[in-house]
C-alpha cells in the first residue's frame, strides 16, 4: 500500500457513487438526536480524481460502525460519523482536521495515503487527536514522532522482509534484481529490501529505477535480463506499471520467479496481462487471510470476507480492503476506551500504548509508547498472484505461495 493506489478497473464510478451515497455511506446519526454521540472524523475523498480507488478502502470502517452501533456503541454512545472531503489532498490535509476540530472531533479515521497522512499527522499531532490512517511507510508507526498516530497495520519493512525471505531462503535465489517506481514508497521498499539482503549476506545485482510517466518498461527490464538476475523484486504499486512490467515480461518470454507487494492481488491485473507472466508471481499477504492445503481462513474471516462482497464498488478491490487497518482501528479503540473508562485522549492514548495481544481481523495488534504499528512481520505471508480465480478465494483470499 502506498499513496499511489490504483484499485480495480472493476470499482466502476457507478459502485462508487453507490458506495458513496447507498447504503454503505447514509447519513451520520442526527447530531440534534438527545442522546450524545461518539464524534468520529471521518477524512476521505468524495470530489478528485481518486474517488472511486479510495471508495472500497472504506468497506471495513462502514462494517465495524455498523457492528459497534448495533451493539450499543462506545461505552454507550454510538459512533457519529463527521464526514469531510480531503480530496485525496496532501494540501488539503491542514483544513480538513481545523474543521474537525472544530466540529469538536478528537479522534479521526483516515486519511488514505502515505504523503496524505504525513500532513494530516503535522494537524493531529499537535491537535492531540488519535488518529488512524491507512499507510505503510515504516516510519509512520514511530510512537515517539507521531505519539497520536496510529497504523493498524503491517509496513513496509514487514513486506520487504517476507519477500526476500520468500525469494532467498525458499526459492533459493542469489541474484536479486529490483523493478522500482519512483516514488517514495519504491524508495522506502526497496531501502528495506537491501537491509534484508544484506542480512542474509546479499546485495542486489541491478536496480532499475522508472518514472511514473514512463510509456513502457521495456528497457529497464532488459537491463535486469543481461544483468543475469534469478530472482525479481519488482516495489511498483499503479496497476497500469505494473501491467506494462508483466507484459514486457511476456514480450521478452522471460519470466523469473517474482515477489512484490500486496497490489500484486488485485484483479484487473489478471485481466491485462498474459497468465504465463504472473504464474510465478508471490505477492505479501496477511496470513489470516490466506490458504494452503492444510489450513484456511477462520469463520470470523470468511463471514467478514462475504459482508465485503455486498458492498457496491468492493468487487475486484478485496484484498486490498482486507489490507485497511480502519476495521481493526475502530475495534482496538473501542476496548480503548472501554478498558480506560473514559472518553479522555490521555487517557485512551495510555491504553492504547498498552494494546497487548488485541485479536485484530488482520492479525495479533501490539503498540506500545514507542511503537505505533499494530503488526509484526510473521502477521505476513507469500501468496499466490493467479490464485484469485480460485473458488476458494472468495474475492478476499488468497493461496499460500509454495513451501509455506
């Protein structure tokens, strides 16, 4: 997950727009209403270009208010959605958390987006208001830098270390080449993915680094052909590079065994390139929502899997929504509050530090003062790209890659 998402062609503007307004999304309880509410702010784009890729990642979020509210809330109050447009904005981070803050929010979910929740947490965290985002970079989970932040989720360390570990000690590969965008997420990837090498006494043999604004990938993947690499790292995270990699692939009728992030699942890339190209493909995946011949998901999966699938827009984006931590945020903040029988933001910060051994959708969820990341390394595994067709996939899951 990075800030250059791109879901599913299949997340249509129709379901979007359903999602948006159906009944995924109606209206927040009526803040006249007696009773007094959980004021939740709730940062997402409704206006740009990026409405209908960050729509779905919003599916876990309207399924846990739904579930809390129906079960009586928050220490007796019920969630009240405060709903405000970022436009997917970096820029328009600041002026979405004051209107917040105005509203009297002192805790927010979302934004969506490395870049996106970097500038919201440059508002919250002086603010002192909790918040939950949905993005990898390692650095946000630091507890000291961002004591309000939190990721309720993996990282990027966590998915570089699984994929090396994959391709090295599994697949038996010496020499690594590295497919990277340039991005900061591909810069941040690909950093992480040295450090694992490096501690299995290895260095990449080539590196190819590509814009964003590149017509083909042609090149930089002969570069990595003649540089005699027998293992592939390809950090890209747009759909429309990452279909120009396997193509290309195809095209050269070269096709070593690959690991990437995570995007790798999503469907439409299925649809774009030819099946020979992501037949050895393994992309990172959250254990809890994969299979082999010996284990599958749990009940609480499976059912949580089938209440994504009624969501308008989610179809072909549910691996990724099974990535946002927006689920399993509003869950640990609950017991949160519960455990410190208050509604204080110290008071739920301490116990929020204090998150031990919280059974998330995702996995096992720890924080402590230091660290803000939820998840470890072994809440990840390997899994097959082309298992998605696979009946047992339920959209959402995903076949352990070979030897795991």
């Amino acid at each position: 997950m990075s800030s250059n998402i791109n879901i599913s062609r299949r997340s249509l503007l129709g379901g979007a727009a359903a999602l948006g307004a159906g009944f995924a999304f109606a209206p927040s309880i009526a803040r006249a209403q007696a009773t007094e509410t959980f004021k939740l702010g709730w940062v997402r784009p409704t206006t740009g270009r990026l409405v209908t890729s960050f729509a779905p990642l919003y599916a876990g979020a309207l399924i846990a208010v739904d579930e809390i509210n129906a079960a009586g809330g928050i220490m007796g109050r019920k969630i009240e959605r405060i709903e405000v447009d970022d436009e997917a904005s970096p820029a328009k981070q600041p002026a979405v958390i004051k209107k917040l803050e105005e509203e009297g929010c002192k805790y927010v979910l979302g934004p969506t987006g490395s870049s996106q929740s970097l500038a919201a947490l440059a508002v919250t965290t002086p603010a002192k208001m909790i918040q939950g985002f949905f993005a990898v970079s390692t650095a946000l989970g630091d507890g000291k830098k961002y004591p309000y932040g939190y990721q309720a989720t993996f990282n990027t360390e966590h998915q570089a270390q699984a994929a090396v570990e994959y391709l090295v000690n599994t697949l038996k590969a010496k020499k690594i080449g590295i497919l990277q965008e340039n991005t900061a997420f591909g810069e941040q990837a690909v950093a992480d993915s040295k450090t694992h090498l490096t501690r299995l006494g290895l260095t990449p043999v080539a590196i190819e680094v590509f814009p964003l604004t590149a017509p083909d990938l042609n090149a930089y993947l002969a570069n990595l052909e003649r540089a005699g690499i027998d293992g592939l790292m390809i950090w890209a995270a747009a759909i429309p590079q990452l279909s120009m990699a396997f193509n290309g692939l195809a095209s050269m009728n070269w096709f070593p065994p690959t690991v990437g992030h995570n995007q790798l699942f999503n469907e439409s890339l299925l649809e774009l390139v030819p099946a020979q190209s992501i037949k050895n493909v393994y992309g990172t995946a959250l254990k809890n929502f994969t299979w082999n011949d010996s284990v599958y998901p749990a009940e609480r999966q499976v059912a949580y899997a089938k209440k994504v699938q009624g969501f308008p827009g989610a179809k072909g984006s549910e691996p990724i929504i099974a990535c946002a931590p927006f689920y399993d945020f509003l869950y640990v903040l609950k017991a949160a509050v519960e455990k410190a029988k208050s509604f204080d933001v110290e008071a739920v910060k301490a116990a929020l530090d204090g998150t031990k051994g919280f059974p998330g959708m995702a996995g096992t969820l720890n924080f402590s003062a230091e660290n803000h990341c939820a998840l470890a390394a072994g809440d990840l595994c390997m899994a097959r790209v082309d298992s998605a067709k696979n009946p047992k996939s339920l959209g959402m899951f995903r076949e352990r890659a070979p030897g795991l």
